[in-house]
C-alpha cells in the first residue's frame, strides 16, 4: 500500500535525480529495502522503519522489497516482495504488481525472486550500490560499485521536490496544531508523559505514522538537558516554563518543532527575559536565511544576538566582538543552529565530502555546514540553556570567564534552557516557513490563561 496522502510516488524522478549527481550515462542502480528484524527468542518483531534512501527511491514502506534503475534508459524497476497464501493470513492480499507499480511510479514490476533474471537481462557493465544493501544474487557479471551511490543518494536527498514539500508542510500543519493542544491543556500538576502521550495522539490521529523522533517534554531544570528523554516529571512549579520538543512522521517525513512555554498562565519575569533573547535570535536567523548564504553564518549570527541579549541582561560583559571572538555564547548554545531534513529528522547531506568541522564551543556541535540552496530544508532552533558542567568549564576558563557575571547567571539558573525550533524552505529569494504554531510571548500567553479558566 503506498503511504497517506500519495496518489503517484515519484519514485522514477528520484532516481533520475540521483543519477545526474552520480554522475554517470550507463549502470544500473540498484537498492535493497530492510527486512522485518524478530527479537532474540521470540516470535515478536522489532517496530519496521524503512531504509531512508531506500524509500526515497521507491516510496515503499513494506519491508522485503528492492528497486533498479537502469540509466541510459531511464527505466525504474520495482522488485516486489511475494506474499503466499499462508502470509496473506496474517498480513493480507497485497496489491497486484501492476497497482503497485502505478502507484509507485516505476516502470515495470516483477517480484523479487525474478532479480537475478531481470537485472541479467539489462547486461550493464557497472551497478552501483550501497555499501550496506546486499547484492548477492544480481546475476551479472557486471562490475559493482558500493563506494559513489551513497553520496549521489544523499545529495538528491537535500534538495526537495513539490511532492516532499507538500508532505512535509503538511506534517508541519499537524504538529503545529498539536503542539498549540498541549499549550491550550496542561495544568501545573500534570506528569512529562501526560503531555507526550496527548501529542502522540494527536498526531497520529491526523495521519502520521509515528514520532519523528523521541519527544522530549523537558520541565524547568530538565531543558537544560538538550536531549532529554526520560519524560516522567510533574509539572510542579507555575513559575517555571515546560520545553517540548515533537514531531509527526508523516509518508515518512519527519517535521521537527520545539516550543517553550510557562507551566502557569504566564511567564516569569526570568523566563521572560530568556525567552525574548531566543526568539529573537530565531527571527534574525529566519530573516536572514537565503540561497547562498553559509549555514555556519546563520549560527554565528544567532550567537551575535544573543551575545547582545546577554549584555543587555547584565549576563554577558565586554566587548561584543571579543565575546564572539572567544565563543562565550556556545557555552550557553553547546549545539548548532539547526540541521538538514526530510526522510531522516536530522537529515543527510550537511557534510559534503571534505568540509571539516570547526573546533569551537558551539560550532562542532554544527550538523550543517554548507551553503544553502533553493528547495533545501533546514532546522531553525536557538537556544540559551543553564548546564551546570558547561558553566562550570567556562568559569574555569578565565579568557571565557571575563565575559561573564556568575552572579547574574544563577539568577536564571532554574530557567534550565529554552529552545524555539521550526521548519524551513530555502527559495529563490529568502525562505519559507512550514512551521505555524504560535510562539509570541503575547500569543503563548493568551493561549495558556484558557488552561486555567
């Protein structure tokens, strides 16, 4: 069956996309996608996920299946799995192969015990495959290439097509709403889990598969925590503020949204404060994302504004330059701004092959460094955050040291840490954002005074 919310998946442009970054005239693509995985000594199998660029290429969810791609023809091949009788109990009648070929957008349909003779019958002098995808059984005499079709698979991946863009906009609709639920409901005294279960719910009643990731649902000291996931906390103090950290999968794109929001009807006047510091440094960095600016520009110019933010609210101290200068900031922002995605939350790409990564408080932690390009999807997700071990480093540090009043921070500590995050769309003039939930100081606010009426 094809995922929600797909008439033709367009399995055949993916391909074709790849192979232009492959770079090649001739050969044959060729993918496996996963098998159903059973726990040790039992007959209870693992939750099935697909191979992410095995579903980019084929847009099947159903384990047991393969794909080619024969390119100086441009002809797409679907290799479905075969369901017995027997199986058919327990699983049910799959569609016919001429169904799922349609649906799919491939070109032919065979079953996948007929690989060895189909792929023999194409005589390609190369396959190009991935290192980690079998290819036993191709019947060729064909030269296999397992070293250049993960990079041309993960290049075609960043840059997205109107049919992805739609899935993921609309992923990014239902999340949104939920994530606006959660603000409209919880009460202080509820439980972490209370709050990931109804997001959960939500989502998946609107049509998502599952979680994109592990939700995080992080009250007050516990955001300081970046990937907190234990999720079993009361929410005990109105005065403190609750991170939630969710997405939908929806057709096997992920959407990845963060927001902060006071436990009570309003914020306190020190999670005010940090929180009109991150906000701002989401909006100069949404403002500012373009085709062909660098990624690692738009941290460092959260990291500015923060430092400014910082200054202002008697935390930081010095010269602006100098404290970017010395990286004060990514003692209170340890991750990066953001990262690519798509199939996969934190999606592939950011790296091409030989960009290093920099070796700085903050940066290293980038998953992203690249110029941006239309149809490339990003993270947008500043945060401030108050790490007792990262803090402490940084007092131990005296060129870091000097930029920061100790005092002022643990009037914040019990902010723990903040962290607004949406979902963009590099176009050809600026960016689109997907993400709609509200996230105005005045806006959460209202919203929250109607969980206590």
């Amino acid at each position: 069956m094809a995922p929600a919310n797909i008439s033709v998946y367009p399995a055949k442009q993916h391909f074709a996309a790849t192979a232009q970054k492959l770079g090649a005239t001739s050969g044959v693509i060729f993918v496996r996608g996963g098998d159903i995985i059973v726990h040790p000594d039992s007959d209870t199998e693992y939750e099935f996920h697909q191979d992410s660029s095995f579903y980019y290429l084929s847009g099947v969810i159903e384990p047991g299946y393969a794909a080619a791609y024969d390119i100086a023809s441009s002809t797409a091949i679907l290799f479905a799995n075969h369901v017995s009788a027997d199986e058919a109990v327990w699983v049910g009648v799959p569609a016919s192969l001429d169904e799922q070929r349609a649906t799919y957008g491939f070109d032919q349909a065979h079953y996948t015990h007929d690989i060895e003779s189909v792929i023999s019958a194409l005589r390609p002098e190369r396959i190009f495959a991935l290192a980690h995808h079998s290819t036993e059984n191709l019947g060729s005499a064909a030269s296999i290439d397992t070293e250049r079709l993960l990079d041309a698979v993960h290049e075609a991946r960043v840059f997205k097509d109107d049919h992805e863009i739609a899935i993921m906009r609309r992923a990014n609709a239902i999340s949104s709403a939920a994530h606006e639920v959660l603000m409209r409901e919880a009460k202080q005294g509820m439980n972490e889990a209370e709050l990931r279960g109804r997001f959960v719910g939500l989502v998946l009643a609107q049509g998502c598969s599952y979680e994109a990731y592990g939700s995080i649902v992080a009250r007050g000291r516990n955001a300081a925590v970046l990937h907190y996931t234990k999720n079993n906390m009361a929410l005990a103090d109105a005065s403190a503020m609750v991170l939630v950290d969710a997405g939908g999968s929806l057709s096997c794109y992920a959407s990845d949204i963060t927001r902060t929001w006071p436990i009570g009807a309003a914020f306190s006047a020190e999670c005010r404060a940090i929180y009109a510091v991150v906000l701002a440094m989401q909006k100069a960095v949404i403002e500012a994302c373009a085709p062909h600016r660098q990624w690692q520009d738009m941290h460092l110019l959260a990291c500015r504004v923060a430092a400014q933010g910082l200054v202002e609210l008697g935390m930081l101290r010095g010269d602006l330059d100098d404290i970017m200068a010395r990286h004060v900031v990514g003692y209170f922002m340890p991750h990066g701004i953001g990262h690519l995605i798509g199939i996969d939350t934190h999606d592939v790409g950011g790296y091409p092959r030989g960009t290093e990564r920099i070796n700085a408080p903050g940066l290293r932690y980038l998953r992203a460094r690249r110029e941006m390009l239309p149809r490339m999807a990003f993270t947008v997700e500043p945060g401030l955050y108050f790490v007792d071990a990262i803090l402490a480093e940084a007092r131990d540090t005296p060129a870091v040291a000097q930029h920061i009043d100790f005092g002022v921070v643990a009037k914040y500590r019990a902010v723990g840490g903040v962290r607004i995050e949406d979902n963009i769309i590099i176009t050809e003039t600026g960016c689109d954002n997907l993400t709609t939930c509200p996230k105005e100081i005045a806006e959460i606010e209202s919203i929250r005074a109607t969980a206590y009426q």
